[in-house]
C-alpha cells in the first residue's frame, strides 16, 4: 500500500486525505500549526491518522508521495528534506487530477481569478453543463472529484501552480498579472510570473489560452516564451483578428472566422475591468460552443463574488460597496476606477510593499475622504495626505464606518477597498468584509 503524507490540514489537506483514503492509500495527515475542529472530526471519521503542533519526521520522511498545501512555502525544512530524498512533493490540485477524466477549465491571474471562475461556473450551469467549481475557491478540488462532472472549473493561485508536475486544463484562463506575493517569491517579480504561467507548460496543440491582451507583463512573457496551446487573447483597447474585444459597447469574439456579438449595455456587473472578465468567461463558453444568446443572459443575470465590489446597503442617499477583496493595489485601481461620484475610501492593512502613485489621479479626482484602517498607516499618511482635505486613521472596523457615515454626504459612496492584507486587525478579507457589513447595517 503506497504511503500519502498530507502537509497541513486545511481545505485542501483533508480533501486530498479523504481522497487518498478512498484511492487505497496509507494516510497521515501532519500540521505544524493548530487543526480546526471541523477537520479534525473528518479525519477521524475517515479513521485518517494525523498530528498538529509538530512534523514528525520519521513518519513523513517514509511517504512515497507528498501533497503540501498551497500555504507551506518550500524553504521549510521538511520539504527541503523530503526533496533532497527524492520524495514527490506534489500539490492537491496535481494530486487529485490523476483520478478524473473530467475536463479542466482553469483560471489564474493576480486580480478577478475569483469572478471570472465564478462567470465561467455560472455560464455552463447556465447552459445546462455539468459543471463543479473547486480549487482556491468552495470545496478542494481532491474533495470535489467523486462528483466526476464534464467540466471543472477551478480558481487556481500561484501558489498551487507552484506544485504541479502534469496537471493540465484543456482551457486555460490568465486574468492579468501584477506584482503579489513578492515576500514568496524572493521579492522577484520574474518568480511569480513563472508561477502564473505554469498553468500553461503541460498544454497540448489541441489546447486553449485566454488571457489579457493589455497586460504588459503578460505580452512580454510570450514574446519571450514559446507557448503550445491556442492563443485566445482578449482587448479593451484594441480590435482582434482571433480572441476577444470590446468596441461600440459590444463584446465580439473571433474564434477561426467563426464572430460573435454580445452588447454589454445590459451586464449585471459593472467597471471595465468586469467587462475584461466578461470577455474572458465568455470566451471560453464560446469554445463549447454554448450559443450567444446564452451566453449574454447567464452575464446579464450574473451578481458576482461577496466582497468584491459587492453592494451592502443605501443609507441617506450614500451607497456603502464591500470591496475587502481587494488585497493589493491593482484591486483597488480597479475599484476606484468605477467610482463615479464622489467616495470616501476606506483603505489599509498589511502592506506587502506596495506603490500607490499608480492611485493618485483617481484619488485626486474622485476621493474626498480618506478612512486608514490599519496598524501601520504612515506610508497611506505619506501618500495621500497632500490630496484630501480628510485623513483619519483608526483600528476599529466599527469606527471606520460611523467616520464615514459623519462624512460622507447624499449622493457619495463609501468604499471599503483596502490595497493591502487583513492579517493586522482581522482573521482574513472575508472577517474584514463581514465586519464591514455588520458595521454599516448597525448605522
């Protein structure tokens, strides 16, 4: 019986562990931090063996294959160990696309990974295909598997790219790629493109890749590298020859002079970059052939991930909009861009290093107040403070949103749109979101 070890026992941990478990594997499970309650009763009702608060090397370094989760980086000593062994260190998204013939629609980028994924589920539950979405969004991919749809469509982080050896989408979707997670990756930009592009290096001719046209870093990258699969680029700025673009408030989608048109007027979600996801969602839907019409009502009734952009509530004439998704600059750009009436931006966290001149012009010409919620706000006082009459720090959610609410005036929005990490002051971006709901709703 081949022995599984499972490094860390999160989402991805435990779905691989059931799935090992069910696959006829010997299972030990092993987390050097704390397991969750609701984890651990899995394993022991799935009679998996497991350990916290160590890794015991002894029953690790014995495995004939490893899956670590996605949050383990590999300078920890016991996957170094276990790789100067020879032991495959393998991700659960590489672990778990051995037991499916499913197809793969797989989707990465720094930004809207998350919506896109969502659009592309959504487009195919739509059209009456039997479609399972999983990865670095709902349920593991290993915990999904039984369920053996015709499609998976899976968000996927650079993070769990980082750990693939065969794992190949037959469509593959790269949103855009900004600076991230740079403290992973060596602080080298070049590291974490690599990472992104991963999602591409087992491809075939046969294959598919959607990707943004107007990222910079992204056209650079394929000028440089020889890519197998189909190219499907997509533009807001420029019209295609094959691929995606947007002119006259028109979607149109080229694949082998085979065009559509969708008008945009009538999409559910609003913001350029939306119509970029849209491009993107669509344009994979119409690789299955899914028909137009089809297409543009599953958009036109689409609402999006909660804490993106997401719509809370109409106070005195002054909308609050969750946008706690927002975790880097890039995010927030995005956000702002789409404000069109006067905000009051509630920004900061744990800021991974980040450059906000690319901010200043919106600042300038839509921000009236600025709301700092973080531990350390000096370089957000440095930035902004020559640009609004008001800048206030605080490290209360609560406080955040009553300072906004005195502010903010019939007809302005407050933004929650914060640039940066929530690990300062709140669990994850999703507490932060929630308690910013929770603080609005008690105005």
């Amino acid at each position: 019986m081949k022995r599984l070890v499972i490094l860390g026992g999160g989402e991805s941990g435990v779905g691989a562990a059931q799935l090992g478990k069910a696959k006829g594997f010997q299972v030990f499970v092993s987390d050097f931090g704390s397991i969750q309650k609701e984890y651990k009763d899995v394993l022991e009702h799935y009679e998996i063996e497991w350990e916290e608060g160590q890794h015991t090397a002894s029953k690790i370094l014995e495995a004939d294959v490893v899956m670590k989760s996605p949050g383990i980086p590999e300078s920890v000593p016991v996957v170094k160990q276990l790789l100067s062994k020879g032991i495959s260190v393998v991700s659960e998204i590489e672990f778990a696309a051995e037991f499916t013939d499913s197809k793969i629609i797989g989707v990465t980028g720094s930004n809207g990974k998350t919506t896109t994924t969502m659009m592309v589920h959504h487009i195919l539950k739509y059209a009456g295909i039997e479609a399972v979405m999983a990865g670095n969004i709902g349920d593991s991919f290993a915990k999904e598997i039984n369920k053996n749809p015709d499609y998976f469509v899976l968000e996927l982080s650079s993070f769990q790219l980082d750990g693939i050896k065969n794992f190949r989408p037959n469509i593959a979707i790269i949103t855009n790629i900004t600076p991230d997670h740079l403290d992973r990756y060596d602080n080298n930009f070049e590291n974490y493109i690599a990472s992104k592009f991963r999602i591409v290096m087992n491809q075939s001719l046969s294959d598919y890749l959607i990707y943004d046209a107007d990222d910079p870093v992204i056209e650079a990258y394929m000028k440089s590298h020889k890519i197998q699969s189909i190219l499907m680029p997509f533009s807001l700025k420029n019209s295609l020859e094959q691929g995606a673009f947007y002119k006259d408030k028109k979607i149109t989608i080229i694949n082998n002079k085979n065009t559509i048109h969708m008008p945009t007027s009538n999409l559910a979600l609003e913001g350029k970059h939306n119509i970029k996801n849209a491009m993107a969602a669509a344009t994979a839907a119409h690789l299955l052939k899914i028909r137009k019409e089809t297409i543009r009502e599953s958009l036109e009734c689409f609402h999006g991930a909660e804490h993106r952009l997401e719509n809370v509530l109409k106070i005195n004439n002054v909308h609050y909009i969750n946008d706690s998704k927002a975790t880097n600059v890039n995010a927030t750009y995005f956000a702002l861009e789409s404000m069109n009436v006067p905000t009051v931006w509630i920004v900061g966290g744990v800021d991974k290093g980040n450059d906000y001149s690319v901010l200043y012009p919106f600042v300038n010409e839509k921000v009236k107040a600025i709301i700092c919620l973080g531990t350390h706000n000096d370089t957000l006082f440095e930035n902004f403070e020559s640009m609004v009459d008001i800048i206030i720090e605080t490290q209360f959610m609560s406080e955040a949103v009553k300072i906004a609410y005195k502010v903010a005036s019939a007809g302005d929005n407050v933004l929650l749109s914060p640039a940066c990490a929530s690990f300062d002051l709140f669990k994850n971006y999703e507490d932060r979101g929630q308690q910013f709901k929770a603080a609005v709703r008690q105005l």
